[in-house]
C-alpha cells in the first residue's frame, strides 16, 4: 500500500438508524483490514445526524456488535481521542462553518421546492439514466450569494453540480465516470431545518479526523461524485476510496427484514462465534479459500485488497451461512 504507512487512517462510521447486519459487519472488516494490513489507524465514528431514523439503541448495539466481531480501534466515542467529539451531533457546528464557505464561493443556493414537486419535475422524460432517485431539476438554482432568503425552515442549501463527465478512481470499483448534473443533480448540504445532510457532514468530518481510506458500501458510490467537489471546494485532501460490494438477499435486492433476520446481534444472541461471522465474510468478499472459521485480526496479514471481490454476493441467513 503506501510507502509511509503511519500516515493510513481509516474508519467504522456506522449510522444508528438499525441493526447492524451481516452486510455491514463484512464492510467493516474490510474497512479494518485495509487500514490496520497497511499499520494505518482506525477511527470510529457515530453518523447520527439522520434524526428522524435514529433509534436510541442502536448507536451502543453498533459499538458492541464491532467488539464482538474483534474489530478495534484507537479513537471513538468510547474511548476519546484528538478529534473528539466522534458523535455526528456533537459536531454542528463544523459543519454550519463549512457550509457558510461554500454559499460565499456561490457553490450553495436555497431551495425550496418539496419532495413532490421534484418527483414531477424530474418525471418528464430525461436524457441521462436516473442512478439514484429524481435528478433535481433546478428550479431554485437562479439564487445568487446576497440574494434575500427564503422564510426560516421553508428551504434546504443545495450544492451547485457541474454538467460534465467526471471521472475518480475507486481501490475496488476501479475508474467510475458520472455526470453529476445529468446523473445525480444538485444535492441537498442540510435539510429544511437547517441540520447538516450526510454528504456535508462527512465530508467535513473526514477532513477534521484526517482520514486517508473510506471504505464503504459500494451503495455510496453515486455519493462519491457529490463528495468529491465538496472536498475540493473547500481545499480539503482527498481520501483513497475502497466501495465494497452489497449483501443482497435470495431476490438480489438489498438485504432488509423481509429476507429473515441478519442481525449480528440475532447471531450473537444464538451463541454462534464471531470468528464464524468473520470467516463468512472473508471468503464470500474473496479474501481467503474456505469459510472456516477465523478472528478478524488473523487475516491482517494476508490482507490484499486485489482480491476483493467486485461483484455482490446472495445471502440465505439460515446458519450456516453458504457462501454463493
Ligand atoms: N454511515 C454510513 C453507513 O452506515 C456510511 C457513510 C460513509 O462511510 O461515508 O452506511
């Protein structure tokens, strides 16, 4: 990996809006092994700004179920560091900072339009493929910074995109291109209430903790192209992107309740070993030969983020746990 290995730092930035599952606990390993295989350090990282869906247990369950698993790490809520607090909601007001630069550079505009009158809009037939939901048509975007606002609680910012092919490389997906105007449209900064959005907030929160390595659900990678010209706005350093591939369930949609309980903690509260878990996800990302059974930091060593599977795997969580 890279020549200064001290200089790695990745993280476990779960949201506590649910249980973690067994698609969750395989990105986590890889997110841990490609930080710790290249002597880097972990940070984790609670995304709570999502209120609405947060629960007030799930947060404490997160922090358990990644001990369970022998995922570690060297700064968190749990045990502080230089960058506390590590708690989405404690941090605001880092974000309300960032957001204020990005309405000055005229990269961020109000908008008021509502879920419905974006679905409409964006209903009429559409030159690019729609990737991840309705493309935001633009309707607020004439706003310029020392135009006047809106009334308070009646409008989001919106990050202005640019209408051009862009292209990033990404550690598993390799060179991924999107128009991010065409494709993804302008994103919301917060919502309506003024509270951050997950795209600036991590964004900001990546930067602050000087993170090198986000590796995450290949679910995000649309996410990637509006992150992107966040960070460079702002003059942020770029981190090494590593999207890994979904756990899907027998229809091969997006592992959810419907498709029997893949809870860690159901696992755990079964009495079935972490090291089971983890052999599970170790050889169904492509990671060793077998899913026998095995501890998290065993396979540090052998670690090679070549091998890493591109495409998603199907998962029965009846246990055993069949790799497909
Ligand atoms: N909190 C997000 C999740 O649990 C991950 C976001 C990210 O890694 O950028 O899916």
């Amino acid at each position: 990996m890279s020549a200064d290995a001290s200089s790695i730092v990745g993280r476990l930035a779960p949201s506590p809006t649910g249980a973690q599952h067994l698609g969750n606990a395989r990105t986590y390993l890889v997110a841990w092994l490609a930080a710790r295989a290249a002597g880097g350090r972990v940070l984790l990282r609670i995304e709570d700004i999502d209120s609405p869906r947060v629960k007030p247990w799930a947060a404490d369950q997160a922090v358990e179920d990644l001990r369970w698993l022998g995922l570690d790490w060297d700064e968190g809520p749990d045990i502080g560091g230089p960058c506390a607090p590590y708690v989405q909601s404690e941090r605001i007001e880092h974000y309300a900072a960032a957001l204020s630069r990005l309405i000055e550079l005229g990269l961020a505009y109000p908008c008021t339009c509502t879920r419905s009158d974006i679905e409409s809009a964006a209903s009429a037939p559409h030159e690019a493929a729609m990737i991840d939901g309705p493309v935001y048509p633009g309707s607020c975007a004439g706003w310029r910074c020392g135009d006047p606002l809106p009334p308070e609680s009646t409008y989001c910012w919106r990050f202005r995109t640019v209408d051009e092919e862009v292209e990033i490389e990404d550690q598993i997906c390799g060179s991924v291109k999107l128009n991010p105007r065409r494709q993804l449209g302008d994103f919301p900064l917060t919502r309506k209430n003024g509270s951050a959005a997950y795209q600036l907030a991590v964004v900001v929160d990546d930067e602050a903790m000087g993170i090198t390595q986000v590796v995450r659900g290949d679910d995000l990678v649309p996410s990637l192209f509006r992150q992107r010209p966040i960070i460079d706005a702002l003059g942020y350093r770029r981190p090494q992107y590593f999207h890994v591939p979904l756990v899907l369930g027998a229809d091969g949609r997006r592992l959810a309740k419907r498709h029997g309980d893949t809870r860690l903690s159901q696992y755990r509260q079964a009495g079935i070993a972490p090291e089971a878990i983890i052999g599970w996800a170790a050889h169904s990302i492509g990671l060793t030969d077998s899913p026998r059974p095995v501890a998290a930091d065993r396979l540090i060593a052998a670690f090679d983020p070549n091998s890493l599977r591109r495409h998603p795997t199907i998962v029965d969580p009846s246990w055993p746990l069949v790799v497909n």
